[in-house]
C-alpha cells in the first residue's frame, strides 16, 4: 500500500472545529437536560412535602376529635397548584385507612424501603411505577393518630416526561442545527482565510519551478498575518535574487580576473619552448611568475572571502596592535620608496585577535593608498585609544574618490579605475577583504574622501579585555563594550 494522502488544512480545520463545536453543544444539552429534570423533580418533592404537611395536620386534627381518621378533600388553592397529587393514609397493617376522592382505583404502588423509612420515623421519597408505563413520584411521612400510621402522598411524572421529551427534541434539533451552521461557517472563512494562502503557495512554486526570481507572490489589500507572510516570502525571493546575481557576477569578474593572468602565463610558456636568447628567457619568466603570483594572490583572497561567508571563527590572542602598525609600516616603506609613509602612535594598544589578518588588513589598506596615488604623496598612519576602543586611521593626500564610488568601494571586484587597478596587479578584493576582517574582530570600518584633499579610512576595533595589556578603565567596562561590538564569544 502506498503512503496516505495528508488532509488538507482546510478539511482539518473543519474537522477539528466540528469535534469542538459537536463536543461544546454535546456537553451543553448534557448539562442543560441534566439541570432540567433535576430542577422539576425537585419542584414535585416540593409539591409533595407541602400536600403531606397539609394533610398530616388534617389526619391529626380529626384524630384529636375522637373520629375516624380521614383525608379531607384538598383546599382549591392546593387542587389547582397540583392537581395529580394522590394521598392514602396507611395503617400499621398495611391496610389503607383513607384515601383521596381523586385517587384511581387500586392503591398507590408503595416500595418497601419507602414505607420502612417512614415507619422508622424518616419522610422517604422514593419513584414507583403504575401499570407498567406510568410512573409516580412518592412521599411518605409518619402520623401520630393512629401510631405507626403512614401518610403516602404521590405525583404522576407524566408531564415531567413530557417537558424533558421536548426539551431534548429541541437540544437534539438545536445541537443539529448548531453544528451544520458551525462547519458550514467554518468551511467558508477556511476558504475566505487560505485561499490567498494558496494563491502565496502557487505562484512561490512557480517561481521556483520556472527560476524567475524577479517575480513576486501577490500581497493582500490587509497586512494581516497572510500580509506579514506574503512580506516575509517576497524579502526571501529578494534575497535569493539577489544572492544569485552576486554568485552570477562574482564568477563572471572571477572568471575575468583569471583569464589576463592564464593568457599571459600561456603565450610566455609558448615563447619559452622556442630558441630565444637569455634575455628574452628571463624576460618571459618573469613575466610568468608575476603573473602566477597574481593568480596566487588572487585565489588566497577568494578564499579568505570563501571563509568570511561561510563566517568561519578565527582565532582570538592578544595583538599588540602599536607594534604590529610600525612593523608593517617600515616594512611598506622600504617597498614602495616613492612614498612617504609617516605611523603615529599615542600608546601601547592590545587587541584580542588574528594578528596575520590585522596585519593583512592593514597591508591592503597601505597598497591601495600607495596603488591609487601618486609619488611623493604622504599616507600616514595613524593608532588612537580610547576608553574602550582602539582607532586605526589610514589617511593619504591623493585625488580622493568620488562620492557616487564611495558605496561601493567595498564590494567585490569593484574598482574606481578599472585600468590601472588591473595594470598594477590589483585584484579588486582589498577593501572587501579588510571589511571583513574589521568586522571580523567586533569592529567596523568606514571611508570618507574628498576629491582632490585625499581619503581617510577608519578602523574601530574593541580592545582586549585584560586590565594587563591595556590600563586606563577596568576590564569589566570594556568586557561590556566588547559585547556591545560583538567581540566577547566565550
């Protein structure tokens, strides 16, 4: 047998809300029967026990006058409140003294158990049954006169069956009635409610049948929960758009960036295999390797982004971070001489992370400053301290960048000056990488540029949390703003 087929949602939720609305009306006409009889039996007791106490007063006043005992017919206001009240008055015996005139032929079915209780003193009540079908409610009471006398007083339950027959004819029709509309009100705002729920889940499945992200579900007039849902798929498809254009257009630029390198390395291979003399050799070597070393560069920096989406950790020791600035700063300027690069820094500064990324950082920031400007320009480096945070600042004098390219100068593969970027082996990855190393650490990193003044990029990072490594505010301070910058991760 195959697997069974789920009910729907709609089919469940009628289901469910007819269980719940049958058991509610079911346990409703329950009670309600239930109060009913109880409260119309109670009203006969109360009719009897007032008929017994009239005609036990009646028994002992005519026994007090030396007749015989006898039950006098009811008083009128009594006769019409109940007319099917039966009495007999029973003597020890057992045998039947007196009689009331409306009493039918035969004596009133007495039980045992109620005549015992009442010889005992007790009144007991008790039901019996006339006939066969007709059933009496039954009161006996002890009289004095003469002694252990016993005063039966009975009603029909006939018209008490007959109210409790209709009143369930009319709970079995209400009840009826009640669920029909429940489910059929159910079925239709089920429908009212989930068909733009349906409607969400055709077109949801059309877009991911037919790969047209750029289509949206359709958004109900009311931002209701369906509204908040429609919202909440269309940012999904958005960002599944917009994920698939970023890979689409991060292979075509990797692609790109890979092909001048491949062509390069292949015509010097081809040039190598022929008879060239020693300068052309080394001249087509070099150019190779450059170029292999490019693509070195280049594959090392897709990785490290591999790792940042895939928001790989990394590993967290104190850095000191003042020492690391100047090391890297001689060591830039012995490479680029044409350049006048100045560090500044006020204090020791200790940070909690990778010191090779830090340094990687700092490295792209000095290259693309360096890259982008011209010779003799000054970049200076500069490292503040705060109570909390420790500030890198980058600052060059170049011609500064346009503000349309300031959004976008830490995307991937994106260059202000496609031209020279690529001549001077830049591989468009720099910024991307040092945003995300900042981050990386609980910090940020920001641009700010003006052209023909130069650029000036900001790195905030949280310090160390260890009063050792950095004195001024106590650890617990800066534990708190390290948490705020998402830097504590025990």
């Amino acid at each position: 047998m195959g697997p069974s087929t789920p009910l729907s949602l709609r089919l469940r939720l009628t289901l469910l809300t007819g269980l719940l609305t049958g058991g509610t009306l079911l346990l409703f006409a329950l009670v309600f029967y239930l109060v009913l009889r109880g409260s119309l039996h109670r009203e006969i007791d109360a009719r009897l026990r007032e008929r017994a106490a009239l005609l036990s007063r009646a028994v002992a006043a005519s026994g007090s006058a030396g007749s015989a005992p006898s039950l006098p017919a009811p008083a009128p206001v009594v006769e019409f409140a109940s007319p099917g009240i039966y009495a007999e008055l029973i003597a020890p015996d057992g045998t039947v003294r007196a009689a009331s005139a409306n009493l039918p032929p035969g004596q009133l079915p007495a039980a045992l158990a109620v005549l015992s209780g009442a010889r005992a003193g007790q009144a007991t009540s008790g039901t019996a049954t006339v006939g066969g079908a007709e059933q009496l409610r039954l009161l006996a009471v002890p009289v004095s006169h003469p002694p252990g006398s016993v005063l039966l007083v009975a009603e029909s339950l006939e018209p008490v069956e007959r109210t409790l027959q209709r009143a369930r004819s009319l709970l079995l029709a209400g009840g009826g009635l009640g669920l029909a509309l429940a489910l059929g009100g159910t079925t239709l705002l089920t429908g009212r409610a989930l068909g733009p729920i349906g409607r969400l889940t055709q077109t949801a499945a059309e877009i991911a049948a037919t790969g047209e992200y750029r289509m949206r579900v359709p958004r109900p007039p009311r931002y209701d929960e369906v509204g908040r849902l429609a919202a909440t798929i269309n940012d999904l498809i958005a960002t599944v758009e917009r994920t698939l254009e970023q890979q689409r257009q991060f292979v075509a630029d990797t692609s790109h960036e890979l092909r001048s390198p491949l062509t390069v390395v292949l015509a010097n291979l081809d040039l190598l295999r022929r008879d060239l003399d020693a300068p052309d050799r080394e001249l087509s070597l070099g150019e190779a390797t450059a170029e292999a070393q490019r693509m070195r560069r280049l594959v090392n920096d897709l990785l490290l982004l591999a790792q940042a989406d895939a928001r790989e950790a990394i590993a967290y020791a104190p850095v000191r971070l003042d020492r690391l600035i100047e090391e890297t700063v001689a060591m830039a300027a012995r490479q680029t001489p044409e350049h006048n690069l100045r560090a500044y820094v006020d204090a020791p500064v200790v940070v909690a992370g990778d010191e090779e990324r830090l340094r990687q950082l700092l490295r792209n920031l000095l290259e693309n400053a360096t890259r982008h400007t011209l010779p003799g320009t000054t970049v200076t480096v500069r490292l503040r301290r705060t109570s909390e945070l420790a500030q890198l600042v980058v600052a060059d004098t170049g011609p500064g960048i346009r503000q349309a390219h300031l959004p976008h100068i830490w995307d991937r593969f994106y260059r202000v000056d496609k031209a020279r970027s690529r001549a001077a082996g830049g591989t468009g990855l720099g910024l991307a990488i040092v945003k995300y190393i900042a981050e990386a650490h609980g910090g940020s990193a920001s641009v700010t540029s003006e052209e023909g003044k130069g650029t000036t990029f900001t790195i905030v990072l949280p310090l160390a949390l260890d009063d050792r490594w950095n004195g001024g505010p106590t650890a617990a301070r800066r534990g708190e703003a390290a948490r705020q910058m998402g830097l504590d991760r025990r």
